[in-house]
C-alpha cells in the first residue's frame, strides 16, 4: 500500500480532503471551512487488501467511505488512460482506534506514514511530531507515524563529530 496520508498535504499545510481548504495550524478534527470530518486517506496497490479492508470495518461496524474508480475493470491495472483508478478509503480521524481494532482482528494494521525526521510534521494533519520519540504517534490526529531511516543515520554521524 502506498503512504497514504501525504497526498493531502502540501508544503504549506494539510488540505480538506473534502473541499481543500488550507488547514494548517488547524486542531479541529472537523474542517473549519465546510464542517465535514477531516479523515485520512488510504490509497491501495492492492485491491485484495481494499476488500480485506473493508470487510474488517464492516465487521466491525467502523465508519468509513470508499471510492473505487476502477470497479468492474478486470486485472489489477491502476491506472487507466493515464487516469489514477486506484481504490481509496477515507477514514475519519474520530474512527482511526476502532479501525485499528477491527484490523488487528485480520492481522492487519493501517499503515505507518512515513516521515523524514528533518521535518517532523505528520503528514496527515501537519502539526509537529516528537523527536526522539521511536515510532510516533500524533498527538491531534492519531496517524502512527515512522522516522525515514537514512536520516537516523544522518543523525546518529552527527553525534559523533566533536
Ligand atoms: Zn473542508
Ligand atoms: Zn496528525
């Protein structure tokens, strides 16, 4: 599965994924500008893994909205006439504990945003990350997140110069 929260987040701050308005610096977990759920976005490689998604949140009743651009086109092409037909999943942030659980159930887990320690901000909602803190979780939107590691080892040659 491709890292799915920065594909609303740009270098000036987290967007609606509903109606792209700009929410940097924004704790709410409801956008400001149209009053929807602000969600995270899991993009899918896989639509095996789509369906196993969805049957998990079904099962266990977790809320969620789906789009499946390519439904009914046969094999496993994503991209069609130069159109992105991946499957996509919006989950609210509200919901990310219970989808977790519902996961866990399949043996399996919402992805790990991965974020470049140089820039410590989640991707998903753009508010600061803890350094030093292994495997973080942000503290507004509940999106785990992970330390690229070439920059551990950036870090880690840093501490040794004098
Ligand atoms: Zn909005
Ligand atoms: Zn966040």
């Amino acid at each position: 599965m491709h890292d799915p929260a920065h594909h609303h987040a740009t270098p000036d701050g987290p967007l609606c994924p509903h109606c792209g308005y700009l929410l940097r610096g924004v704790r709410s977990p409801v956008c400001v500008e149209c009053g929807r759920e602000r969600c995270r976005r899991l993009t899918f490689f896989d639509r095996i893994e789509f369906d196993a998604f969805r049957a998990a949140f079904g099962l266990a009743r977790v809320p969620y909205v789906c789009s499946d651009p390519g439904q009914g086109i046969l094999g496993m092409a994503t991209v069609i006439d130069g159109v992105n037909i991946r499957p996509v999943i919006m989950l609210a942030w509200k919901n990310f504990d219970a989808a977790e659980a519902a996961l866990e159930e399949f043996g399996l887990a919402l992805p790990v945003a991965l974020v470049d320690s140089a820039s410590p901000f989640c991707p998903c909602c753009g508010f600061s990350l803890r350094r030093g803190v292994e495997d973080p979780r942000c503290e507004v939107c509940g999106t785990r997140c992970a330390w690229y590691e070439e920059h551990d080892e950036e870090c880690a040659d840093l501490e040794l110069e004098p």
